[in-house]
C-alpha cells in the first residue's frame, strides 16, 4: 500500500469532499452515467443472473483449488518461455520490478492501468529509482500529471472535469499553442495520444497488470477501451504483468465467461473495446511482441483471506459496480476512502491489506443498503463482510468509546424487556410534552449527531406496547 | 417452508384464524404506535388474530455495530417471544429483514439454536408483503386524497424483495394517485447509527433524496420503514418543505388522522388532514 494512505482520516476526508464543488459536479456524472449503462446492458441480456452464478461458482472453484492451478499457471507460462515471480508483500513485489528494470537498464517505463501497481506503489518507487513510469491509460496519465492517486477502479480521473483535464494538459504539455481548443473530450483525447505516442515507442519496459491470469494456457488477459495496454506489451522489449494471486481462472472458457459480465457490470458495454490475450514472449515468426515475459504473482495478505470471513472478496473482478451503486461513494467520491481501493469493495478489502486498526472507518462508512451486492457480478456478500470487519473492530475493542457505551447502554435496556418498556414510556412521555406541540425537535441533548442536520420527529407519547396493554387489557 | 404455509392459508378460508404476532419495531413502539394500530388493522381486516408479545427491538443496532454477543442474546428473547405464533409480521422491512434473513446467519455453526433460528426466520414477514404475498390480500377500502410518492426502503427491496406489494396495494386506496419518485431505489442515507455515525455524509444522500421527492411534486411521501422515514422527513422540514411523510401502513389502513411524522397537530389541523 502507498504511502499516502489516509482511510483512518476517512471522515475529514468525507468533510473537505463534501466542501469541493468540482468534485460534486463530476461525482453527478457517476450516478447518471454508469447505472443507467449498466442496467440497460442486463437488461439486455436475459441470461445475466445465470452468468452472475457461474461466475461465483467459477471463482468459488479456483479459490479452492488455488494452489494447484498457480502450479498449472506457472508451468505453462514457463512452457511459453516466461518467467514467474512470487511476491509475498506489496515490497517484494516493488523489488522484484526493480531488479528487472535495473539489469536491464531500463530508463522509461510504460504501464497499461493496473490496480496492483497502485497498490504496491509502483510508481513512486520507479521514480525514486530514476526510472520513469508513464501512465499510458488516458485517466491514469491524468492524475499522474496532478500527482494524485486513482479515485475509481475503472475510471481513475472520474473525480475530475474535462476543464481541469484541460487545464492540466496546457500546464503539462509545454509545446501545446495556447490556442488550441480542448473543449472537448474527443480534442482531450487527441493531445494526450500525440504526448504518449512517442514514449510508447521509447520505452525499455512494458508494465501491465491482468483481469485473469489462465491456469490452461498460461495466458494473461487485460481489457482496455483505448488499446494502450496492447502498445504498453508489444512495443518494449520486456513485459512485466504484474497481478495478484486471485486473478487466476482454470480454463479459456471460464475466462470468457467472466467476461461477459466484466464489462456489462463495469461500464455497460457488452465487451470491451479491446480484450487482449499474451501468453508467453514473442516466438519465432510472431510479428511482433517482447522479448521477455515477466509475471509477478502479488500475495500481499490475499492468502491470509483464503478460509476465513473475506474469503469471498477474492472473487472480485474489479468492475467497480459496486462504487458506481454507492450512495456514500456517490457522496464523497473515491479519494476520501484514503486507500487505493474505495467504495464497497475498498471497504472490505482494505482492512485485509493495511489492518482494520487503520482502515476501521471505511467498513462502517456504509449505510448497509445492499446495492453493491445487489449488482456484484460475482455476488459477493459486501455487505456481511463490512460486518464482519465491525465485529472485529468489536471484539478488540477498537471501536469508538461513544459507540461502545451508546450500544452497550441501547442493549441493556433491549435485553430485559420489562424494564425497557417501563423506562421507554415514560421517555416518550417526556419527550412528546417537550416537542409534542411543535411535533419535532430542531435540536435534542445527546442527539445532536441526527439534529445538526435534520429534525427529529417528536414521539407521539406513550408506547405501543403500553397503548396495546390499556387497550387489551394484557400485553400478550 | 413458506410455500407450505401460504397455501395453506390461501386454500382454508374457513380455518381458524392464523394467530399473527406484531413485531412492532422499537421505532414504532417508541416514536409512533399509530403505526402499530395500523398495521393491527391491516392484519385484522385481514382475518388474522393479532398477538403483541412483550418484545424490545430486532438487536439490528448491535449487530451492525459488531456486538454479536449482545445481538445473539436478543434475537433468543426474541425467538422465544414469538413461539407461539404462526407468523411474525413487522411494519418495517429492515426489522423483518433481519429476523428473517440475519438470524439464521447469526447462529449458523450452532446446530440447535440455527434449527430454532431458521424455523423462526421462515414464519417472519415484512407487514405489506405478508398481507399480498401470504394472504393473498389484492385491496383495502381506505381513501386518502391526492398524489402520494413511495419510497422503497433497501433492507424490504433487497434483503426481502418488497417492492410491487405496496404499489399494488396503494393502487386499490380510493383518491390516491402514485406518482413516479426518481431514484425511489436509492438509500435516503439513513442506515440506522450511520445517521449519526457519518451525519455529515447522511446528511449529503438524503439531500439527493429530498430533492427528488421535491421534483416528484406530490404533496405525500411513503415509506415502510420509520427509520428512513424520520430521517426524510426530519430533513424536509429542516427544509423547510411541508411534504408529509408517513409509513404506508397508514394510508392503506385509512387512518391518517395522527399528524404526519414530525408534524405538529396544530399544523396538521390547519392544513386540513388530507382525509
């Protein structure tokens, strides 16, 4: 994990999101484009909730078997002429790149979008080697020119508005006339392609990540809108793909299926632009491709999940619906998560990887309305897991003191029921001849965390239960 | 399991009458037993016997703030509570939610309690979907004038999937017209301590929420769960809108003299209580 993960500041970072006008004008953009997309590609498709089934089912299968298909997967991409390294941590992971870069001499690296590059902070580690990484996804050369992290797993500069891209382009781009218009989206994409064309072609070293590593073939699949990770595997001499260890699938056809709800649940398309297939480095006769093929297998605190209450988070695909459903992500955007990964997913994932001391705030950021896994391709049950991550939280005692004695105080009460209901009706009581007249509360001792935004409904006065028992004559 | 009942009770109209414990919700109970005597006269009309045991809340606030144990230890009472009734119904589809969904999980690997559990989660049902899905119910005679939105809360829509029973339901209400809310899917931030937990952030969804019901022009707002239903109204009147706001059990059971929630009589008296 970076540096500069912030997940325990996850509320001050929620507060300055909230204050941030541009980033609530592009966070609209969020809630009216993907959903929509998406819901209209299932619909589309009649057969989408089976695909969903088997997609959980393939997972399921690999996640039981994992040692023997990364044996399988090693063997072929060996057979292939590739090599195989295993990095136990996100610095393994870095120094292995590294090491590669520098036997080689590498002095330019270009990397196709990958989320395990952001995670063992790939980037900041070439550069404090020298070595300079190009980001050759549109979204990702963006916040590399603003240095600062992806906010989504698919659409990294989703926070951000074609103006500031704008802005960012003639800042960055010393050449470009200032007259040149790039108003548009399409002129946006026209200049950033001139920029990377050239560094494509300059680089020693290709970096990309993998959406599915196959156990069958050997093969790494990435899918690209833009086609920069085929330039970024082609074109240098060395391609280092660099995935974590729950990307592998047994067979090809488990593969397509799986990708058949990718890009559906991602961004609504029925597949995407490009989906491309390496396996191994170019053979005699192949028109193209590198000379060397690297994969490094990234454990990083993913077998520690094989087993246990996260288990199922290692199905993930990395589609992003999840964010792309959730109110509180809709909310502050993904930057306040303070993690690479944000939204659902980043909530469940990131106390498995940084330690749920750290990252605590994120699984209780979630009003548990179930969308994520409503639209969850590979059905994972987020919500239970953020559960799951509290009831740690619990057990250690890390959670807040105002919330433990405020709970503690609820349950005693909840717990003998005839206490409760003495105590409750006279509350009621009270409360309904202090706000009854007006029939609300603009503000209440102890419930200021509810009135500072909204008003509370003052209670109608006596309980149920004891109206039922007047009424009755008995409670039961 | 639940098949079985259901025809069961579809099939015998001249059975005896299936005995229907209220989970009232502590919501309910505290803040607004109209909703209560609501939902008793939904069932009743219904032919159902309405039992109330001595009861406290579903433990949802412990279990989604980690407390198993503390949780564990309410849903027994509960469990027992209720033993002797052919049904459980709540007026709220995340209380039935997690009597029907969440218990069964919570004593998964505790093979006696998990038996009690799942037979006890099988007899649990959200008020309007147990009146539609169970009993069959295809109407009710109440009248309430004027364009209503409907809000569908998520712990019903997905945890249970309450969602065409309430619309179908409100269409058989005399005057009642439903007008389309945007977004009537989408979480209006309450999340039960999350209200208060990240109020800043709640703040912020159920804004997009109010603004919909606003733009949705009905002078009414529906829900079946109080808690998000507090926190909308809560936020329109902090608004400064004077949408009413009330648990659809209400309407359907034509009994909306009480003020709307947050609404005070005075107000509700001038304004002529749409009835």
């Amino acid at each position: 994990m970076t540096g500069t993960a912030t997940a325990s500041h996850f509320k001050q970072n929620a507060h300055a999101a909230l204050q941030d006008a541009a980033l609530q004008k592009a966070l609209q953009h969020v809630r009216a484009n993907f959903i929509d997309k998406r819901a209209k590609a299932v619909a589309r498709l009649p057969e989408f909730d089976a695909l969903r089934d088997s997609a959980r089912d393939i997972k399921d299968h690999t996640l039981a078997n994992l040692d023997l298909y990364l044996e399988a997967y090693e063997a072929k991409v060996v057979a292939a002429g590739g090599h195989v390294h295993y990095a136990m941590t996100a610095k393994d992971g870095v120094d292995i790149v590294l090491k590669l870069c520098r036997e080689r001499g590498a002095k330019a690296v270009t990397k196709g979008k990958s989320m395990i590059a952001e995670e063992i902070g790939l980037n900041a580690a070439l550069e404090a080697a020298g070595i300079d990484p190009i980001e050759t996804d549109l979204g990702e050369y963006i916040i590399q020119l603003r240095g600062e992290p992806p906010s989504h797993i698919i659409a990294p500069a989703v926070h951000l508005n074609k103006e500031q891209v704008a802005e960012d382009f003639r800042r960055a781009h010393r050449d470009l006339p200032g007259d040149r218009d790039l108003s548009q989206p399409v002129q946006l994409l026209t200049e950033a392609r001139g920029i990377l064309r050239d560094k494509f072609l300059s680089a020693d070293i290709g970096v990309t990540g993998a959406n599915f590593l196959i156990a069958e073939t050997g093969t790494s699949i990435i899918v690209t809108n833009e086609g920069n990770g085929d330039l970024t595997q082609i074109l240098p001499k060395v391609h280092i793909v660099i995935a974590s260890l729950e990307k592998i699938v047994p067979t090809l056809e488990d593969a397509s299926q799986l990708l058949r709800v990718l890009a559906r649940s991602a961004t609504g398309q029925d597949m995407s632009v490009y989906t491309t297939l390496s396996t191994g480095p170019r053979r005699p006769g192949d028109p193209d491709g590198p000379e060397e093929y690297h994969v490094i297998l990234l454990d990083n605190g993913r077998s520690s999940m094989l087993g246990g209450d996260f288990e199922d988070m290692l199905r993930c695909i990395r589609c992003g619906a999840c964010m792309n459903h959730c109110p509180v992500y809709h909310a502050v955007g993904g930057h306040a998560y303070g993690s690479v990964y944000p939204g659902p997913m980043g909530a469940v994932l990131t106390p498995s990887l940084i330690g749920v001391k750290e990252g605590g705030q994120l699984p209780n950021a979630s009003t548990f309305c179930g969308r994520c896994e409503a639209v969850c391709p590979v059905r994972i049950p987020l919500p239970n897991m953020m559960r799951h991550w509290r009831e740690r939280e619990f057990e250690r005692h890390l959670s807040p003191a105002a919330m433990r004695y405020g709970i503690g105080f609820w349950a005693y009460f909840a717990k003998r029921p005839a206490l409760y209901r003495l105590s409750t009706n006279i509350a009621m009581r009270a409360l309904h001849l202090f706000g009854g007249a007006k029939g609300r509360f603009a503000w209440l001792p102890f419930a200021g965390g509810w009135t500072r935004y909204r008003d509370l409904p003052a209670p109608q006065g006596a309980t149920f239960q004891s109206r039922w028992r007047a009424k009755s004559g008995r409670l039961n | 399991m639940k098949d079985l009942a259901l025809i069961d009770i579809a099939q015998n109209p001249g059975r005896a009458p299936i005995r229907v414990g209220l989970f009232v919700t502590c919501l309910v109970d505290l803040m607004r037993p109209s909703i209560g005597f609501a939902a008793v006269k939904l069932l009743e009309d219904a032919g159902c016997r309405v039992h109330v045991p001595s009861q406290t809340c579903c433990g949802q606030p412990a279990y989604n703030s980690g407390d198993r144990a503390a949780t564990k230890q309410i849903a027994r009472q509960n469990i027992a509570a209720f033993e002797d009734c052919d049904y459980v119904v709540a007026p709220s589809g995340s209380c039935a939610g997690m009597l029907a969904k969440h218990y069964p999980e919570l004593f998964a690997g505790e093979p006696e309690l998990a038996g009690k559990a799942n037979a006890f989660a099988a007899k649990c049902f959200e008020l309007v979907s147990f009146l539609v899905d169970v009993l069959k119910v295809t109407k009710v005679s109440a009248r309430f004038e004027g364009e209503v939105a409907y809000h569908d809360s998520c712990s019903g829509l997905r945890e249970l999937g309450v969602f065409s029973q309430p619309r179908q339901l409100l269409a058989s209400v005399e005057g009642l017209r439903l007008v389309e809310l945007n977004g009537a899917d989408v979480c209006c931030g309450f999340g039960g301590t999350f209200a208060v937990k990240y109020g800043e952030i709640s703040d912020a969804i159920v804004a997009q929420k109010t603004s919909n019901i606003l733009a949705s022009g009905a002078p009414t707002l529906l829900a079946g769960d109080l808690g998000c239903l507090m926190n909308m109204a809560g936020k329109l009147q902090r608004q400064g809108s004077d949408v009413a706001v009330r648990h659809v059990a209400e309407v359907l059971a034509g009994m909306t003299e009480e003020p709307a929630i947050g609404a005070s009589r005075a107000a509700a008296l001038s304004a002529g209580a749409p009835n």
